[in-house]
C-alpha cells in the first residue's frame, strides 16, 4: 500500500439468510426473492420440467429429484475480488468478504472489530432487495458504529435509473422519492435509495453504471482530508434527512478484470466450481421482461483476444480452467460468437465454460 492509502474492508457477493443465521435473518429474503413450482425455486430447469411431465406435480418432483444435482453448478462473484484489486492496485490495503454467508460473518466481525479498517466498502451488484442490503448495513454499523460505509453497484444504479423512470425527469430532484414513494408503495422493497432506514445506514452512496472513478476519488478525498460530498456522482443523506444525489457524470467504460491468480493463496483448498470472467456488456435484444437493455443501453464486447488473456487468469483445477462468462448475452451475432470460441479453441486452455445466451444459460462447454 502506498502512503496515504485508506484501509478498506470490501463486503460484496451473494446474499445469504440461510437457516441457522440468527439475527442476520431476514426473512423478506426468503419470501420475495424466487417464485415457486411445487415447494421449490422456479428456475428454468424446473420449469422445463415441469411441462415435459405435463404438469404433474409428482412426476416432477420424481424427475426433478434426479435431475436438479446434475444442473447445480458452484460459482465464485466477481464483483468483490475485482474491487479488492482495483483498490489494492491504486494504493489502499483492501480486504475482502467475499459472501454475506452466516460462514463468513466470524471473518467481517474480526476485520471490522480488530479496529484497523475504518472504511467498508458495499457492493450490491448481487443484492436483489432491500431488506437484504438493510440486514447488512445494520450488522455493520452495529458491529463498528464509527464506519464509513460507502454503498455502489448495480441495486443502487438500478434505483436511481428507476427514479428517473417512474418520474418521467432526466434529472433526480429532492421531492422525486416522496412522489415515488406515494405513487409506488412497493417501491422501497427493490430500491434502497428510497427506504429511509437503509439510507440513514450508509454514508455515501456511488450511483453510477461503472463507478470505479467515483469511488476512487471518494477514497482519495476523505484521505486527504477533503469534503467528499461536491464529488460527481456520489448521493448522501443531508442534514434534514433528505437524498441529495450530486450530478451523475458518465465514466469511460471499463471492462472488468480480476487476476484470479492473485486470489489463489498457497496451500488452499483448489476451488472446483467456475470462475466469472466478464467479457462484455449489454444486450441487443430488448424483450419485456428483462432489465439489461434499460440498465446497459449500449452493448459492449471485450475482444477475442482480451477474453483469453482474462481466461488465461483462470488457475487449472483438476485438469480445467472452469469459466462462467458473465455477459448479458454472450454472442450477439453469430459472427462474433465463432470469433469468440475460435480464439478459446485455439488457446488450447483446458477450458469448461458457461455463458448466458438469450437469458438461458448454457451447460458447461
């Protein structure tokens, strides 16, 4: 860590109120974030399913049985490593709790109670409610009452395109969460930045669709003693208790990338599931019920070669690289998706991956 640099503890990943979590629970989690086919998650598998047995709830349940172990696939997030780098590589110590699991929470009690990391860092790019990001930012603040808590990713970029939606506007005003609020009732459930009690919670707010930038020069203004709160695209809690959201700049569009070697520590127990590379952006095809044209209007997509350099980060594990590209839509035109797999092919990487094509993912390749 260079001199100067803040000490940051980075909470990002999946959210999990799993049983046994006590009073992390949140029980919002369990009833709104899936629909239910027969007693279990609707996921397209079991659909699927579900109407090749003509809707028979026991042949389904037989058939699913033996199917649903085979179609279980273990994935690492991308979002926490790749910002433990981005901070590490420009000069703050940064740690990282990968998953807001009740196994993981011993590790973010330790970092925020041993008293050397005054920052925390939230990213909720794989939050799908509020209630969730609440739990969270409740334990913390509770655990380590004088953190500066800092909230970003795709939930809160989401609320702020969906503020901007519901009141018809192309730019955020201070009575537009009241409006929303009494308009929308149910609206506070999936957008954080309208749920008072969540908002008092975090200190800043980065509301932006990359975001790197802005948070960079948060970092960089509190530790040089600077007022972070003129900053572009930063959104906090006022002095009458109001959302002040700063004016939204757009940052040149980076491509994430996380050396997955740095993250294989001697010694460890080799990770067996896929590792998430992201190789681009955005959807051409704008169906009903999907959000990724709203959320990346325009489609961005990493070269053939820049996709190897980051497959070739991927460690071997038992003979493979495992890789779950995480595009929106991975081949948007035929010509690229064989550009794309002729460059894996010719790599000769040792490669099993996945993809998500049409919003359905592909097995393992």
């Amino acid at each position: 860590m260079t001199t100067g640099g803040d000490r940051v503890v980075v909470v990002a990943g999946l959210y999990d109120s799993g049983s046994g979590a006590g009073a992390v629970l949140d029980l919002d989690y369990g009833r709104h974030k899936h629909l239910q086919l027969h007693g279990d998650t609707a996921t397209l598998g079991l659909l699927q399913t579900h109407f090749a047995c003509g809707g028979d709830e026991q042949r389904t349940k037989a058939a699913w049985t033996t199917l649903a172990p085979q179609n279980t696939v273990i994935t690492k997030t991308l979002a926490g490593p790749y910002l433990q780098q981005l901070l590490q590589d420009n000069g703050h110590e940064a740690v990282l709790v990968e998953n807001y699991f009740p196994s993981e929470i011993p590790k973010l009690d330790a970092y925020l109670k041993s008293g050397q990391y005054p920052t925390v860092v939230v990213s909720t790019s794989f939050f799908y409610l509020t209630s969730q990001l609440r739990a969270v930012l409740t334990h913390i603040r509770q655990t380590l009452p004088r953190a500066f808590i800092i909230v970003g990713g795709m939930l809160i970029w989401k609320t702020y395109k969906c503020l901007l939606a519901i009141s018809e506007t192309d730019e955020y005003c201070a009575e537009t969460c009241k409006a929303i609020r009494e308009r929308e009732p149910t609206s506070r459930m999936y957008a954080p930045l309208l749920d008072d009690g969540t908002r008092r919670l975090a200190d800043a707010f980065i509301v932006n669709k990359q975001g790197e930038t802005a948070l960079l020069s948060l970092l960089k203004a509190r530790t040089e003693g600077r007022d972070w709160r003129n900053l572009d695209s930063i959104a906090y809690s006022t002095e009458d208790d109001t959302l002040h959201i700063n004016k939204v700049v757009e940052e040149p569009y980076h491509s994430p990338s996380c050396d997955w070697l740095r993250c294989t520590h001697p010694g460890a127990t080799p990770f067996e599931g896929f590792y998430p590379v992201y190789a681009g952006q955005g959807c051409n095809f704008a169906c009903a019920f999907c959000d990724y044209c709203v959320v990346f209007p325009q489609v961005r997509l990493d070269s053939p070669e820049r996709i190897v350099e980051k497959v070739a980060t991927v460690p071997l594990v038992n003979g493979f690289r495992r890789v779950y590209f995480t595009n929106d839509n991975i081949f948007q035109t035929k010509n690229q998706g064989m550009q794309i797999c002729k460059a894996l092919a010719e790599a000769d990487l040792k490669l099993q991956w996945m993809a998500e094509t049409f919003g359905v993912p592909s097995p393992p390749q």
